[in-house]
C-alpha cells in the first residue's frame, strides 16, 4: 500500500504531493506542488498558484517544512506562471529561505512589513480530511467536519474497519472515513493488519469519475473503492471473481453510512439474509391519536425489490456476520426521518435514535482595554494589538532620539536651556522606561474582559442523523455452545 499525504504527507513540501495554501480563516486553496508550469490540475494554474493575496510560485514552496508562513511573491511572475519566469529552489530570495525555518520575532516582523508593503502570505499545510472538506470543488451539498467527526465516532468506526458509504457525492465524508478505516503500513508482528476499506456507491456518472480520479491521485485507492451504482436498485454486493476461493464476500461492512435523499430504499438490501421486507399496511401506516409516538408512513411505501436480481449476489449480504452493524442515515427533513425509522425497526434494526447536532462556533476574545499612560494614549491594547503598541512605544522612542540629537549643538555639547531641558528629558525618558518596563512584564492578552460571541455564518448545513444496530446473529452452534458455557437456568 503506497503512502497517501493524508496519512503520511512527511516533514517537508516535496514534488507532486497535495498541499493545502492557507490564506486566511475558511479560505484555503488545495494546490498539487509541481515545479514545471503546465497546468496539471484543476486548482493550480501550473508551477505558480495566484491568488487575490498575492503569487505563489511552486518552487518557493518545494522543500519547505510543514506549517511555513509564506509571503506572496514579488517577483513578476507573469500574473500566470509563464515559461521562463519560474525560479528555482536556490533562486529564493534570504527572505522567502528565511521562512522556511521557525520564525523568531525579528522575522514575524518581517512578514508584518512585507504585507504592510502590499503582499500577503499563506500558510503552507499537509492534506487533512478537515482542509479538504474546507477546500474541496463542490459537486454536491457535503458533510461538513462538526457531522462526519459525530457520526464516525458514533459509529464506532476504527482502524482495520469495513464501511459503506452512499452516496459519494463529493467525496467530503469518503476522506474522512478513509483516514478512519486506515490501519497503518505493512504488517503488526507477524501476523498481517487486516487494512481498512471504504466501499462508496454514487449513481451520478461524472461525480464517480471525478471522485475516482481524487482517491487515486491522493492516494487513497487502496483503501476506497468507487462504484457507479444506484444502490437503491442494485444494493451494496461488490462482485468478486468467482475463481478467487480467498476472497470473502465484499464489502462485509461493519458499519455504514447513507447520505441519499431515500435512504429507507437502500435499506432492503443492508439485511443479514436480505428477506423480503413486508410491505407497509395501512394500518402501520396510519398515525393514532392514542400512538402520538407512531411514525407516520408518507408517501413512498417501502419497496423490497427482492425481484431484482442482478449480476451480484443479490442474496447474499453485504455486512461482515461476525460483528454487529452500526448504521447511520443523513437527512435534512423529518419526514425522511420518519420513513427511514419505519424501515429500520422492520428491518430488524435496534436502538434506533436521532440527533441533530447544533454545531456554532464560538469566538473567544478579549476586548480592548485603553493604555492611559503617556504617549500610549488612544492606543488600545488587546492579546491582538500587542504589536501595534510596541510599534508606537517604537516611535515615541525614535521622536525621543530625534529631539535628543536636534538639542545638541554643531560641537556635539548639549546646547541652549540645559538645565530646564535636561530635568524635561530625564523625566520624559524616565516615564518612557517606565511605560517599557510595563509592557515587558504586564501579560497584556490577560488584560480586558473576556467575552464570546456565537458567529452566525457556519459552515454545516443542518440535518437530521439517524442511529441504529443491527445484532450479531448466532448460528445454531454458537447457541449451543453458549449454552452448554452459561446454562440458561429454568
Ligand atoms: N456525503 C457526500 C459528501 O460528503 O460529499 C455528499 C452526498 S450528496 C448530498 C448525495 C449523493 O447521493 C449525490 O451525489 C447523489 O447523486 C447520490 N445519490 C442519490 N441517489 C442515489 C442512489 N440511488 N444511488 C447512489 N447514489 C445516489
């Protein structure tokens, strides 16, 4: 199994590995590091990346270690990567050079006066599941982090796992559970790891071959396997060559994850036996006002489609009988809520729940506080502005110096008024030490009140999740073990 960037993405930016370029909050750009300048993805414009904060020729971020802050370029490059205008490693500016390595607090202000001068910078990251969420081209409504992080996690999904996932979509939840599933390189001891494995279904033709192209070039073919299908005909089977006599039924999920607008469709086919499903009574249907617990059967009753045979086995399950099967559906209304909840308690399905994750992401800062000291004055001093104070305190220290140097006369004596002046100076300087002293020993970011603010704009459209188990089933012989080990009393 070759090594994806987002598992193992090294220490350093190298050639062809994805990397994320951070440009501020919510707003990151995946790019495919190249040093030649043919356009070779979809989100790179070739060896130079342009954005609204500036240029990013790739050679200036080959060889950089995770994490680098990097200014834009002010080298002309063309404003699109022409031949000719590409640099090479060695041709990096002691600046651009100086920012590949952990900055001090020289440079820091060195990147505050480049984009004071008018350029940005970026962070430059690995692949995460996380970033790529942010940062992926949308084909469809995703599954954003604050979600897919509950439900793996609900679904008790861990390295070496089986799942299914329907459908794709944009593949934001297929990463995700890739890095979930992944049980690491070679083998533990010397028994083999048994690897994890993510079996997507999308019935949307150019959405599967874009997904395709995305998992093979992250690397993730290994683990995720793509299937154009529409499973609530052709359900979850993946054939397996019936020479291969090694090869267990696949998928053999543990868990399962549908993200379909009629998940109760795809259910039928997510059975032990896959038993035909009785079909909904009007009385099953119907909502009493003695039952207000009931769920309400609408519209589409549930189809067993035990008639569509196809080129699987469409008897044979897909889910691993050895272990008990966590589900869960993702819903936007109630309504599919209520279907999905009918056919599961059918289906055999226990512990059926539903959340629905009220995610808001909270803005913790302090406020401003005033600096009512001489020269400090109107200049407000927060955890965020620490630096703007020290830069004015810079100032008053420079205009100090200057009427210093103005004060002295062609000889280089202190000239005119000496004693009066001199007392001023002193005690100006003196307060001045005073108002230093103070900023290098007050823990400013400790100053002001704290307070937080919910920030209304987030990114994860709201949705309802439903939870369910389905039980291990015994065999006869486990029954009678089991029995014979723990006897029943009478
Ligand atoms: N979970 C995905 C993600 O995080 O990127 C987004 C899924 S999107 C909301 C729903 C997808 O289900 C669509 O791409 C749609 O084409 C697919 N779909 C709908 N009905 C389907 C079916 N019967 N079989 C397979 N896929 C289906």
């Amino acid at each position: 199994i070759s090594p994806s960037p987002f598992f193992h993405p090294g220490k350093v930016a190298s050639q062809d590995s994805l990397a994320v370029l951070h440009l501020k909050r919510d707003l990151l750009l995946p790019i495919t590091l190249r040093t030649s300048s043919e356009a070779t993805d979809g989100y790179a414009e070739g060896a130079v990346t342009n954005t609204r904060f500036g240029s990013f020729p790739h050679s200036t971020l080959l060889g950089l270690p995770w994490g680098t802050q990097v200014l834009a370029s002010k080298v002309d490059t063309g404003s699109r990567g022409r031949p000719g205008k590409k640099r090479k490693l060695e041709d990096r500016s002691p600046q651009e050079e100086q920012l590949g390595t952990k900055q001090s607090g020289e440079e820091r202000v060195a990147v505050k006066a480049a984009v004071a001068a008018g350029s940005g910078f970026a962070h430059l990251l690995p692949p995460t599941p996380e970033s790529w969420t942010i940062s992926l081209p949308h084909r469809t409504q995703v599954v954003y982090t604050p979600d897919y992080s509950y439900i793996l996690q609900r679904l008790r999904v861990r390295p070496g796992d089986t799942i299914i996932e329907a459908g794709a979509g944009s593949g934001s939840f297929t990463h995700a559970a890739a890095r979930a599933v992944y049980n690491g390189l070679g083998t533990a001891g010397r028994k083999r790891k048994r690897q994890g494995r993510v079996f997507s279904f999308e019935y949307h033709e150019p959405r599967v071959v874009e997904l395709k192209r995305e998992i093979k070039e992250h690397g993730l073919d290994p683990i995720v396997t793509v299937t154009h299908r529409d499973v609530y005909q052709d359900g979850f089977n993946i054939a397996t060559s019936p020479d291969d006599q090694r090869e267990r039924p696949l998928p053999y999920a543990d868990a399962i994850f549908l993200d379909l607008p009629a998940p109760w469709q795809a259910l039928p086919h997510l059975t032990r036996a896959l038993k035909p499903v009785p079909s909904p009574t009007p009385a099953m249907a119907a909502p009493t006002s003695d039952s207000p617990n009931d769920i309400t059967m609408t519209s589409d009753p549930i189809d067993p489609r035990e008639e569509n045979a196809t080129s699987y086995n469409a008897t044979q399950s897909p889910l691993n009988p050895q272990a008990t099967i966590r589900v869960c559906t993702f819903s936007p209304c109630i309504e599919q809520v209520q279907q999905t909840v009918t056919a599961l308690r059918r289906l055999g399905w226990v512990d059926v729940e539903m959340v629905e994750v009220m995610h808001k992401r909270i803005d913790v800062r302090r406020e401003r506080i005033g600096l009512h000291e001489e020269g400090l004055r109107g200049v407000n001093a927060s955890a965020s502005n620490v630096e703007e104070a020290t830069d004015r305190l810079r100032e008053i220290e420079n205009r100090f110096k200057d009427f210093h140097s103005s004060n002295r006369d062609p000889d280089g004596r202190k000239g005119g008024n000496k004693g009066v002046g001199d007392k001023e100076d002193k005690s100006k300087k003196a307060r001045l030490d005073r108002i230093k002293a103070d900023l290098k020993h007050r823990k400013i970011y400790k100053e002001g009140r704290l307070v937080h603010r919910t920030e209304p704009e987030l990114k994860t459209h709201t949705s309802y999740l439903v939870f369910a188990i389905l039980p291990m089933e015994w065999t006869q012989a486990e029954e009678d073990a089991c029995e014979a080990r723990w006897p029943v009393a009478n």
